[in-house]
C-alpha cells in the first residue's frame, strides 16, 4: 500500500513539475508593440522570415539586408513596422550608416530589444578536404561568420544595454559537432565561445546572450548541385601528387553518399519559433536546439567517447586512394 501510494505521489509531483515548467516557458513579453528588434542577413532564409512573423506579432523590425533586390522584396511583403537597411556585415562604413539610421529612427530615450545576429554563409568550402582550401577560404567564412558577428554586436551593444536587452546569435549543430566542413565548422566553434563569453560579461548589465543552433534545413544557404559541382572544380584545381593520393573516384564516392535535399527539414517554422521564444518569452533559454536530429543524433555524437564520434564522423568520406595503395603494401 505504501509503494502504490509513492507511485501515485511520484508521478502527480513530476506532472506537475512538467505544468509548471509548461507555463513558465510559455510566459510571454507584454506590450510587444514598444520592442525594437534588429535583425542581420535578412534577404532571405531564416533572417527573412523572421522579420515577417516579428512584423505580424507587432514587433518593430530593423532588417538588414545585403542587396537591393532582398531590400525591396522583403519590404514589399511587410508594413511599416519593419525599417529595412543596408547592412553588409563584413564593411565598417556599412555598419557605421546602419547605426546611425536606428539610432535616429528609434524614439528618444528609447534602444534595442533584441539584435539577432543570423548573417551567415557557407563559402565554398562546405565538404572540401582541408588540404584542398586556402586560407583564404577561412578568412571570406570567419568575415562573416565570425567577424560579421562580432562587429555588429559590438556596433549596436550600446543600444542593446539601454533596453536591457537580449542579443540572439545563429550558430549551428556544426558548432558542436565537427560537420561541414573545416571553415564553417570552425566559424561556428568560434561563434559560440563568442556567445558564451559575452553572456557571462553582460550578466550585471542585464543584458542575456541566447545562442540558435539549427541542424539541416531547406534554405538557399546552399545546393546539395552547388556543393558537388565545387568539389569537381576544386580536385582539377589539384596539383598532380593531390589528384593521385586521393584518386578521380573520390569526389564521385563522396557525392554519391550525399543526398542533401533528402537529409534537410523543410520545417523552417520551428526555427522561427526558436528566435521568437529567445525574443519574446519571460523566461527565455540559453541555448535551442532545433530540429529532431540536433536534439538526438547530434547530441549523441558529441556526447560519445572521441574514438566513437570520430568514427561515426568519418563513415561518409571515402577512403583516398593512397591510402588504399598503402593497405594493400602492407
């Protein structure tokens, strides 16, 4: 009798911790018609999207856009709660007007709710061995990746601490879990020991650093065609010893295994509920972890020993052929 009555406790305690938990998160930022919010790399993809689902909440919107075209799209397809501006993250003279021009346009006394830096690209690096890249192809990734990043926050954080707000910074799956490629995994590593670093620095201010690490997702970020047409492009830019040690099937092996499309989520909305949560909720996390993969594949993977993750990691790159022609000498 004892033991059922313990069952019975035990889980009416644990269902209500999961009501309480429920409710807490779900709690929600009232007046969101006084929030402004500035939003990097708003052409298209994620930074897009989220300035229309911002603008039909109520939110006012600084979205930054990189070309004119993205500009006059997106404030064809929003009202004028959303202020769009020319921002290329990677240019001081850029940044400088995009400050200026929130600054005069946010009402007096008054600064940012919310800087979400979502900019971002993949370069032309994505699944390249690392000997086939130069270090150029690192820094054109870190500008924007990185850099991008960096700068902007450190552009708009005066404005930022004014509200007490929050700054929202877009990493990745790849900036816990080595996929991707070298450049773009390690923008994303760097990204969010930059986040990290600044939430703890910030914390007396008031100021709270939230980082979104989505996994795959079906954006124009990159073409599984794109991606394989590169890599062709980059072994014939090879030198011979290169070409050799690594053989003409191996960008054919590599590609085969690669079904892009077919790995990607086409649920984009749940990352927009990511950002929205980080925006909008009382009590937002840390840190999101979006999509099923990210919550279990890739958590399992950097939570596995280091000899089982890398193993696992290295299951889709095809064995060179000069290591082959070594096995079989031995």
């Amino acid at each position: 009798m004892l033991a059922f009555i313990l069952i019975i406790f035990t889980l009416l305690f644990v269902t209500a911790l999961v009501v309480i938990r429920w409710q807490w998160r779900n709690l929600k930022i009232k007046k969101r018609e006084d929030l402004y919010v500035l939003i990097t790399g708003c052409d298209s993809g994620f930074g897009n999207l989220l300035t229309k689902h911002l603008d039909n909440l109520g939110i006012n919107v600084f979205a930054g856009c990189l070309t004119q075209k993205g500009g006059d799209d997106l404030r064809k397809a929003t009202s004028n709660r959303v202020c769009i501006i020319d921002l290329d993250v990677t240019n001081q003279d850029s940044l400088h007007k995009a400050y200026e021009e929130v600054k005069s346009r946010l009402p007096d006394g008054r600064g940012l709710w919310g800087l979400v830096n979502n900019a971002g690209i993949f370069g032309q690096s994505c699944y390249v061995a690392s000997d086939w890249l130069n270090i150029d192809d690192y820094k054109s990734v870190m500008a924007v990746n990185l850099y991008g990043t960096i700068e902007v926050t450190r552009t708009f954080l005066t404005l930022i601490r004014r509200e007490k707000g929050r700054i929202v910074n877009t990493t990745s799956v790849s900036g816990r879990v080595a996929i991707g490629g070298a450049p773009y995994v390690c923008s994303k590593y760097a990204a969010e020991g930059f986040a990290d670093s600044l939430r703890s620095e910030l914390w007396k201010s008031g100021v709270s650093v939230h980082i979104i690490e989505p996994s795959g997702y079906k954006t124009n970020f990159c073409s599984g065609e794109g991606i394989r047409e590169n890599l062709r492009k980059r072994y014939q830019a090879l030198d011979e010893e290169k070409r050799e040690y690594y053989g003409e099937d191996f960008v054919s092996k590599l590609t085969s295994g690669m079904d892009f499309e077919r790995n990607m989520s086409s649920n984009l909305k749940e990352v927009i509920e990511a950002y929205t949560h980080a925006l909008t909720a009382r009590f937002p996390s840390a840190r999101y972890l979006v999509g099923w993969d990210a919550k279990t594949l890739y958590r399992f993977l950097w939570s596995a020993p280091e000899w089982l993750s890398s193993f696992l990691l290295s299951r889709p790159w095809p064995t060179p052929r000069g290591v082959r022609v070594q096995h079989k000498n031995i």
